[in-house]
C-alpha cells in the first residue's frame, strides 16, 4: 500500500474533506504558516482560500466559541490549537460550553465541532510548552477524545471526528509527525470508540496511548526476547474507551502495564486500571501498573527531560519488574 | 536630537543615567548577540526570543523605576531581567539549563527569575503575566505602598482577553500598574495588520479611561520619560496607564536567524529599522554631548563583552541538575 508520514497523512485528510464537504472549515493560530503547526496544513490556503482556512490572532477563548458557533449553523469546523498548553485560554468553550451544550438543553442542539490540539514537548521547552491534556479532556463529560497513533489512524480517525455530530477533541503528536506507514489514497474512517492490537502475545497486556503506543511497541520485541510475550492494545479512543477490547485481553494474559505519556495522578492509565479492577479483578495475577508521567511540570534542562518523559526502557524495566516480583505465579517461564 | 538636551526635570544626575541605560542597552545587545551565537552552535538548545532591536524599552522603563517596583516579563524575556538588574551569569547559566541558573535549569530561556530584584518571573503563555502584574499592584494598593508594578507585553498580548480584563479592573481599582506593550508589529508569523482590527493599541486604553500614549520605542530617553510620567501617576495613587512603544525585533520570532527566507518581511523593512538602532543613536548623542567619548564607549563594549564570556565560562563549567532531583521544586515547605 502507498506510505506516507503521519504529518502527510494529516495534511492530506484535510485537503480531501475540506475539498469534499463545503461545510467543513479549518480555524486556528498558524493554519497558514508552513512552520507553525508542523507542516499540517501546507497547501490549505492557497487551494481554499481565507475564508475556509482562517489564520488568527492570539484569541484561544473567542477563537473556540466562535468555531462552536458556526457549528450550531449546519458547519463543521474544525478548530486548531498548535499546543495543547494554549487551550487552557480555551477551557471555559470547551469545558462549560462546547461539552455541555447537547445535555443542558435536552438534546436539542448538538456540537459537531474538532477541536485539534497537537502535543509539542522536549527540546527544553519547559511547562508552558510541553503539556500533553488528554486526562483533562477525558474527565469532561460530553467531550469524545481521539488520540491516534499511526499515519493509517490518524486519517481514518481525523474524517471520523469531523463527521461525529458530538464535539471530538482531536489529539496528535509531534513526536509521531515523522512516523511512515501505510495510508489509502481515498476517504475512509476509523470507528471512534474502537481501540487495536498491535501485538498479539499470552504474558502481558500493555495498553497505550499515542506516541507510548510505539514506545510500547519497540518494548515489545526486547521483551520478546526476555521470553515474555506482550500483547499490545492502542486504545486510539480515550473516551468512548473500548473497555471490551481491554478486558478481553487481561483476561487472557492476567497482567496489565497501561503507558501513557501524561501525569500519574487522575490520569488516563489511572482510569483504565480503575476499570479493570473494578470490572475483571478475579482475573488479575499481579497488580497493575503504570508508566506514566511523574506529577511534575515538564523540566527544560535535557538532563531532567530524560528522567521525566518515559521511554521504552521504563517500559520494558516496569514489565520485567512484575515478571520477576511475581515469578511465583508464572509457572516455568524464567 | 537636536542642539541642546532637555530632558531636565526628569534626573538629577542625567550624564549617570545616560551612562548607564547606554551600558545596559548594550549589555542586552552583547548578552543577545552572544545567545544567538550559542543557540546556533547548539550549546544552547532551548528556545531563545531575542530581544535584539528593542533594548531601549526594558532600559528606558526599568531606569525609571526603583528596585522594589515589580517587573512582569513575557517569553521575550531576557532585555526586561538585565534591565531590571538581574545576573546575567545565572541567565546563562539558565539557559545552559545548570543547576546555577536563575531557575535551577526548570525553565530555561522563557521563564527567568529574580525575585530580590522585584521580578517574579517570566511566562511564555501569551499575556500570561498582565493580571499577575495587576495582582502586585492590588498588593501595593491594599497595604498602601508606593510602589508600582509593570507588565511588559507583545502586541500579539493584545490579542487576549486577558489583556483587556486586567486594563478593565486595574482602571477600575485605580492600581499602581504600567502596562508597557512593545510592538513590533509581529505576533509570530503574523503582522499586526493581521490580527487586530484597530492596530493602535494605545487607544485602547481610552475605553478603560486610562492615559494611553503611544511612543518611538527606539527612543531610549523617550521612554524613560514617558515611563517615569506613568510612574509617577501610579505612585500617586491616580491609577495605571498604557504604554505603546513601537519597535522592531531584529531576529525571528524565535531563535538567531534573521528569517528573511520564511518571506514574512523584506530586507528594506528590517533595514529601515536596522538604521534606526535604539543604541547607535544613544551613542551618537553621547558623543555630540561630550558625555563619552569614541575610546570611552569602545572601553565599554570591551569589558561588557569580557563580562560576557565570564558568563559563558560560568555556566559551561556548572553542573547539569540531578536527575533524581526532577521532582525537587514542585511543592516548596512550609
Ligand atoms: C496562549 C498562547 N498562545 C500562543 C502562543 C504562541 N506564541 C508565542 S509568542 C507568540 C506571539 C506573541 O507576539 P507578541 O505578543 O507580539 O510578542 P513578540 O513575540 O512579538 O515579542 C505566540 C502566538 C503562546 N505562547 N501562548
Ligand atoms: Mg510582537
């Protein structure tokens, strides 16, 4: 199949659908700059024009509601945030507005709006330029939450969010925008709410969540070769959270490792251990574990940036640590 | 300027102040020149904001305060803490991210700090620090000092609606607050045109009944004298007052390089402002006026720039934080 990186992948969804669909807009800081957002956007401008691909001024609050606004009209906007640190500006549309609006008024009024937010962290950034909010987004009733992992996801799933009638907070990844993989040419959706396996294995079940999903992926094979076979879920969607897909799979390997590169405490892999305890505990051989950010502001010196963000070594030590702590239970494997 | 100077009643002793704003102007210039030097040798790797072109605004206000007045600084932050007084050697050290930095290595180029020197902190969020700037001069009002407070911002501030709230209550509560924007006529990628439908900030303060002027922010004793009127005014307890000063960075939005390539400008216009250098002309009229002479100023430069290599020296030889020490710093003890 054709290969193209994932920021091309993005970048190509949005030409089609905007192309496409007359009701579909792109509105946010640096949706005409070519190096702003990563090279997202290239092109939009000169094929759409200003008026579908509207740069603007340093306004996150009003930029919002006005993109939920011309929502309620029959449009759907999609609204880009070139850093998630900058949708706090955001929060009130997002949160009391944007999320309510379906529920407060009886279902009367839906919001089929995308809110895009890209993570951007490392390269001694520090706090305000680092943050990853998918936890934040996921606690907010009302809101869907996608976080795709790969080229092929991060186009099936960006069409979907565009087309669900409920308010999707988009997530993508800087750290992935280089990644390559297969991506068909036309159209074509990935279901919200319906998580992947990207390894099949009987030890282990470790869930991920966007760029950790490829962390997740090079632990994997070390870990193979430890003989101790992983099976590894991509959630893609945090909220509707593919519960099932999960539980299934802790059924079968009796352990779960869930990797998330946001904060530890209320977090997206606190929410999914919760689950699971609650749900399928008899099922359980060895207690979950996270791999997770400390609950601590993105550091900028490189020394502390390596102790912060988890990488496949955290990984692959954090499943070694229950094979060995638990070794009792794992009957003959070393 | 013309024949002789009158900037008489605002100093005492006005051949020191000149003296001395001249070497803080250059200092920030030597400082800058030096960092984008190490930012493209890659010693440096957080990002920088130069604030190469626009010296005479963080001199010309900072020399017309007192060393309890407060500072508020922004991402472009470095020409605000040198002239307000901070050590330039734990600036280098910061931005080497060592444990020797003014912030530890926690916050790099963005986020500087000098607290005895009355200046909390900068903050790379987009009109981040204007209520935080209205905060200490609500402090000041409620324990009735004379002291003031100053937020300096971009243009881009104005953006946010932040920016309006905080002129908005600080007129209302009559707070010792200078509201001192630097326009330079660029939000990142954007031109000023673009982003605000009335690009003469200054006038906005009419609708908050607040003096609002707007002056040539290359113009160091311009600014020192029209600060030092908004000071006064705010000591006295009549409230805050806006500031424009229009002026040009000489650099990209971020990093060393002059960005001509990214065709967000032309050559003439950064000449045009090039030839408008807030230093040279200092220099010039120190020199018609006899205050210093052509060996003075070179004698000058020299020792800035020693002094400028002592703090590379510095912060090459500190040491990195301790990477078990990333979670020092997020709660302090009581
Ligand atoms: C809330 C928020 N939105 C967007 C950004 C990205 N950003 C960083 S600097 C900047 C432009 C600011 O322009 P201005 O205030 O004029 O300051 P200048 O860079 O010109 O000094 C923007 C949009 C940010 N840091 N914070
Ligand atoms: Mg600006």
């Amino acid at each position: 199949m054709r290969k193209l990186s994932y920021v091309q992948a993005i970048n190509e969804t949005l030409h089609q659908i905007i192309e496409k669909d007359k009701n579909v807009f792109l509105v946010g800081q640096g949706v005409i700059s070519p190096w702003y957002v990563g090279a997202t956007t290239v092109g939009l401008i000169d094929k759409f024009g200003d008026k579908r691909i509207i740069d603007t001024p340093v306004s996150e609050n009003a930029i919002t509601g006005v993109a939920a606004g011309a929502s309620f009209t029959g449009m759907r906007p999609i609204v880009m945030h070139p850093r998630m640190d900058f949708m706090y500006y955001a929060m009130d549309q997002i949160a009391n507005q944007i999320a309510n609006w379906y529920y407060m008024f009886g279902g009367m009024k839906n919001v089929p709006i995308t809110i895009w937010g890209i993570i951007n962290r490392g390269g001694e950034q520090a706090a305000q330029h680092s943050q990853a909010l998918q936890s934040m987004f996921m606690h907010i009733p009302g809101l869907k939450v996608v976080m795709p992992s790969n080229p092929f996801d991060v186009k099936g799933l960006l069409v979907s969010a565009i087309y669900d009638d409920n308010p999707v907070v988009f997530i993508d990844d800087r750290w992935l925008y280089k990644i390559v993989g297969d991506v068909p040419k036309e159209i074509y959706t990935v279901p919200i709410g319906k998580g992947a396996i990207r390894k099949k294995g009987k030890d282990i079940t470790i869930v991920a969540t966007g760029w950790m999903v490829q962390k997740v992926i090079e632990a994997g094979s070390i870990l193979q070769k430890d003989g101790i076979d992983v099976e590894i879920i991509d959630v893609r969607t945090l909220k509707p959270l593919d519960k099932t897909l999960i539980f299934k799979s802790v059924k079968k390997t009796s352990r779960l490792v869930v990797a998330d590169a946001g904060w530890r405490t209320c977090g997206v892999a606190g929410e999914i251990s919760a689950l699971v305890t609650e749900n399928i505990f008899e099922s359980l051989k060895a207690p979950i574990k996270r791999v997770v950010l400390p609950d601590t502001p993105a550091p900028m010196s490189s020394v502390l940036e390596r102790a912060y963000y988890p990488d496949t070594n955290d990984i692959v030590a954090t499943v070694r640590s229950l094979f060995k702590q638990h070794r009792r239970t794992l009957g003959g494997k070393k | 300027m013309n024949k002789k100077l009158d900037i008489s009643p605002v100093h005492t002793d006005l051949e020191t102040l000149l003296k001395k704003m001249y070497i803080t102007m250059l200092r920030i210039r030597k400082f800058e020149e030096k960092t984008g030097e190490l930012v493209s040798a890659k010693e440096i790797i957080c990002p920088c904001h130069l604030y190469i072109g626009q010296e005479a605004i963080a001199t010309g206000v900072c020399s017309a305060l007192r060393k309890e007045d407060y500072v508020f600084s922004t991402h472009r932050s470095h020409g605000h803490y040198i002239a307000k007084g901070g050590s330039i050697k734990t600036l280098m050290a910061e931005l080497y991210g060592k444990i020797t930095g003014c912030s530890k290595g926690r916050g790099g180029s963005m986020h500087i700090t000098s607290p005895d020197i009355g200046f909390p902190g900068s903050s790379a969020i987009v009109a981040g620090t204007i209520p935080l700037a209205v905060g200490a001069a609500l402090s000041f009002h409620i324990r009735k000092k004379d002291t003031v407070s100053v937020a300096f911002f971009g243009d881009g501030a104005t953006n946010e609606g932040a920016f309006y709230e905080s002129l908005n209550f600080a007129a209302l509560k009559k707070l010792p607050v200078i509201f001192v924007c630097e326009n330079n006529f660029y939000s990142t990628h954007m031109t000023i045109s673009d982003c605000l439908s009335d690009t003469r900030i200054y006038k906005k303060a009419e609708a908050f009944k607040m003096p609002g002027v707007c002056i040539d922010g290359n113009d160091v004793l311009k600014v020192f004298k029209q600060a030092k009127e908004a000071i006064e005014y705010a000591r006295e307890g009549k409230g805050p007052s806006l500031l424009e000063c229009s002026t040009y960075r000489w650099r990209g939005h971020v990093g060393p390089n002059i960005d001509l390539d990214k065709g967000l400008r032309t050559k003439e216009e950064l000449e045009s402002w090039m030839a408008k250098c807030p230093i040279k002309r200092l220099e010039a009229l120190l020199l018609k006026q006899g205050i210093l002479s052509k060996s003075e100023t070179h004698q000058i430069e020299k020792e800035i720039e020693r002094e400028i290599e002592e703090t590379v020296v510095f912060a090459k030889k500190s040491s990195f934080p301790k990477a078990n020490e990333l979670q020092k710093y997020v709660f302090t003890e009581n």
